[in-house]
C-alpha cells in the first residue's frame, strides 16, 4: 500500500514538474511609448520629443519612431506606414534588414531598407503583431509590432 501511494505521489509531482517547464507565449507587441525620446534619439525633434509614437528595440540599439501611428495592414487609405528607424550605434550605410514574422502562423515578410536606419514605408502583408528581426551594420535588434486591420 506504501509503495502504491508513493508511486502515486511521484507521479503527480512528475505530472506538475512537467507542466511548470512549458513556457507561455510570450505576450505581443512591444509597447509604443509616447515619453521622451532616448538622448541618443532626439536630433530633429524639438525638446525631447515627448508625444512621438516610439518603440525602443529589445537591446536598446534601434528605435523604431512611429509616425504612421497607429499601424495598418492594408494601409490606411491616406495614410502610410511610415517608421523613421534611428541607431544608437554607428551606421555604415548597410542595408537595414527587416525580417518580420507574424506571430503565431508560418507567414514571414522581409524588407530591406536602403543605407540602413532611416526613414522608410513598412507595410507588412496582414493585420497582428509582427516580430521583427532587425540587422544593420553588424548590429542586431528586436522588436514586436501590432499592425492593426485597414
């Protein structure tokens, strides 16, 4: 009898130690902050940028300003989705490399923007939220981004 409840005690244990290890989905969409923009981020903008729809990279190196607030896919009609990427590390005119995944599907999209972080159109195939990989003069960043339906 001992060993049959302790062979059940083990189980459950086993069973709830299993059950712990799964990882959750990681929640979408990196926060869009209208705070003041990073130091490193303000040239061009007047003060310190406080109000402009931003979102700052995982690592911290890219900032992906959002001028096309909120995001759409198709494109709003009239309205594009313009992002200004800005650095924090030096650029040396390599391509910026967008690769996006949509979360939770097996749809991906790449775009690349010409002489590395600036100001660019990002369109993206489908409404969700997109994890973008981000590549830029052997620099490496990421972010998510929730493109709303247009």
């Amino acid at each position: 009898m001992r060993t049959v409840v302790a062979g059940a005690v083990a189980l459950a244990l086993l069973a709830g130690c299993t059950a712990s290890n799964e990882t959750p989905p990681a929640p979408c969409g990196s926060p869009v902050r209208t705070d003041a923009l990073p130091e490193w981020a303000r040239a061009g903008f007047s003060g310190d940028g406080a109000g402009v729809p931003h979102v700052l990279g995982a690592n911290g190196d890219l900032l992906a300003v959002v001028f096309g607030s909120p995001l759409s896919s198709p494109p709003s009609p009239g309205r594009n989705n313009k992002i200004l990427w800005v650095s924090r590390q030096p650029v040396d005119g390599d391509p910026l490399v967008i690769t996006a995944k949509l979360d939770g599907t097996g749809d991906q999209a790449e775009q690349q923007i010409a002489g590395g972080p600036g100001p660019s159109i990002v369109d993206l195939p489908r409404p969700g939220c997109w994890r973008l990989d981000l590549t830029w003069s052997g620099f490496t960043d990421s972010m998510d981004l929730v493109y709303q339906a247009g």
